[in-house]
C-alpha cells in the first residue's frame, strides 16, 4: 500500500478541460486519494432563483478535481481507477432544465424552431442516514424519496496528440460518461496517452437515471476515496469498468447507434482475450448474455455502455487488478 493523499482544491485549482493543464499532484501507483470534487455548477445554483444560465458562466461548467499525476504512467500504459467511496459533501443537490441541452429539446446538433424548455431550478434535500435524495416537483405538492446512488458522470485523462478536450464532452479518454455504473466499489480502466496519465475526476451525482434524460442528474459535490494503480504495457482502447459482478465495455460517439457498436465491439473482443473463444463465439455469448445501460444522450457525444455477468466468463480483468485494489481500499471505506 502507498501513501494516503488528501487534496481539496481551491475554486482555481478547479479544471475545465481534460490535457492542456498542469498537474495539481503527484501520486504512485498503490496510492489512496481522497479528494473533494465540486458539482457541475461550481457550486453556485443553490435555490429556485439561481438559474444556471444567470450564475453560471460559459465555459466555467462541470469542474474536475486534477489532474493528478501519476508516476511511472508512459502511453501504452493503463491507468487503473478503483472508487472506494463517493460520498455526498453537503446535505443538499441540484437539478435544472437548462436552455438548448438535454435529450428532449432542441439543440445546437438537433437544430429544429421550437423554443427552448424553460429553465428550472430543482433542489433536493440528502439524507446520508437514510440513503435517500427528496425529489419535490415545482408545481404542486408531490414529493418522493428516491435511493441515493452516488456516482461521477465525469472521469478521464488527457487525450493524445496535445489535445484539450471539454470536461462535458466523452471519448476514448473518458470524459463526461454519465454512466450510473461508475458507482463506489467499480474499478475504471483508461488508457494512457500522456507521461503522468493526468487524471481527473468530477461531476458528483447523488443518482441519476440512465440517459440523463434532462441533462442535468441530482448534482453534488463529492469526498471521494480511490485507489491508484498502473498496469504497465497493456493497452485499453476505450474506457472499462469492473464490479465485483460485471465486466463493462463504453463507448462514445454520435450517432448514439455508433457509441453501441464501440462498447460491444469493446466488449466483444475483451471477453475473446480473457476466454480465449474466438470472435464469434465470443459475440454469440455477448449477444445473449449482455446487458448495455445507456450512459448519457445529451452531451456533445452520447456515450452507451456494454456489460456482461463475470460468472459467465469465469474470468476477471486485467488479471485480477479489481479484486486487489478492492482489498487495498477496504480499509478506507
């Protein structure tokens, strides 16, 4: 086991792209990071009058905590991300319908003459003890608990090839997933691209449904606790997720049709590796032993997730990295 690191940012420390930064820390592969992650408002919609488009300023969205840098990471690497708890940093979280954005409006990419929906602040109130997040329409009086599911929408690294990419925008480095799979006790695999790998984390949701539908989940900030870990010279496409249940394969793209061929193409090849069935049989036992949760259908790509029971493989990932670093985080849970 390594060193136990804490970081909390300072609103500067805060990112907003994923590359085109410098390092915020340094951490080694067996480290445990605990680090506190803002919401994707930077924390300043707190009531019914705070409506995004008013307190929020473009591109200042869905901060990340990092990167963080972790030695020894070369490109070809990969950078493994195990989430020992996600825990919500304050007693209350947000949503909003926000003009031109989510999947059941018009948009910059689906350009059509409606107006936008109107914009709509939501506020929940945690209970940590309970488990529970208080959903209150606007409109009249229902109210209804709903389980608290934390997760982060948003985990990566730096792209390649000198890129910056937006927080808000998913692809083969990670990025703004928003996938409710990326829960606390899930290990996350991302290729590296950079020296450092140069990693970062945000965008806390309290839960979400699969899609984000609105495109804004019960947004929280977040005390996370993970666990560092490099598997060196072995290279990860896209990125994957394992549970103590599932291999998960994502991709993203638009057309959303396209974000699903890259996960269960992903996927695919990833169960003929670890069982050595060749490609078709490995897509015969995809296709009928899959599942593919849908991560988010509103950001700038969609991303969708392809996963598969690990009693039907009788294998692990990355030769067990999952269960080891889920052992070197017990203790900090």
């Amino acid at each position: 086991m390594g060193e136990f690191i804490e970081f909390d940012p300072t609103p500067e420390q805060l990112a907003y792209t994923f590359g085109g930064n410098p390092p915020v820390a340094k951490v080694r592969p067996g480290d445990v990071l605990k680090i506190r992650t803002e919401d994707c408002f930077g924390g300043v919609v707190r009531g019914f009058g705070d409506l995004p488009s008013q307190v929020c300023r473009f591109p200042y969205l869905n901060p990340v905590t990092g990167p963080f840098y972790v030695a020894g990471a070369e490109p070809g690497d990969t950078l493994a991300l195990h989430f020992v708890s996600i825990t919500p940093a304050r007693d209350w979280a947000v949503s909003s319908t926000f003009p031109h954005f989510g999947a059941l409006t018009s948009t910059s990419h689906t350009a059509t003459l409606q107006p936008p929906l109107e914009e709509r602040v939501w506020v929940y109130d945690l209970d940590l003890a309970a488990g529970t997040a208080r959903y209150s329409a606007r409109n009249c009086e229902f109210v209804v608990d709903l389980p608290l599911d934390p997760m982060h929408g948003t985990v990566g690294v730096a792209p390649g090839a000198f890129e910056a990419r937006m927080t808000i925008t998913p692809d083969a480095h990670g990025g703004n997933m928003d996938t409710p799979e990326l829960r606390a006790g899930v290990t996350a695999y991302f290729g590296v691209n950079v020296e450092g790998a140069l990693f970062a984390v945000g965008d806390g949701h309290a839960r979400q449904g699969h899609g984000e539908v609105s495109g804004v989940a019960v947004e929280a900030a977040m005390d996370t606790v993970l666990v560092v870990d490099l598997i060196k010279g072995v290279s990860t496409p896209w990125p994957r997720l394992e549970s103590d249940t599932h291999l998960m394969a994502t991709g993203s793209a638009r057309p959303l049709e396209d974000a699903y061929r890259i996960s269960q193409h992903d996927l695919v090849t990833w169960v003929s590796e670890l069982t050595g069935l060749d490609l078709l049989d490995a897509l015969q036992l995809v296709s009928q032993a899959g599942e593919a949760p849908v991560g988010n259908v509103c950001d700038t790509n969609y991303t969708m997730v392809a996963k598969v029971a690990k009693s039907y493989l009788r294998a692990s990932g990355y030769d067990g990295v999952h269960a080891r670093l889920r052992a070197a985080g017990a203790a900090y849970r």
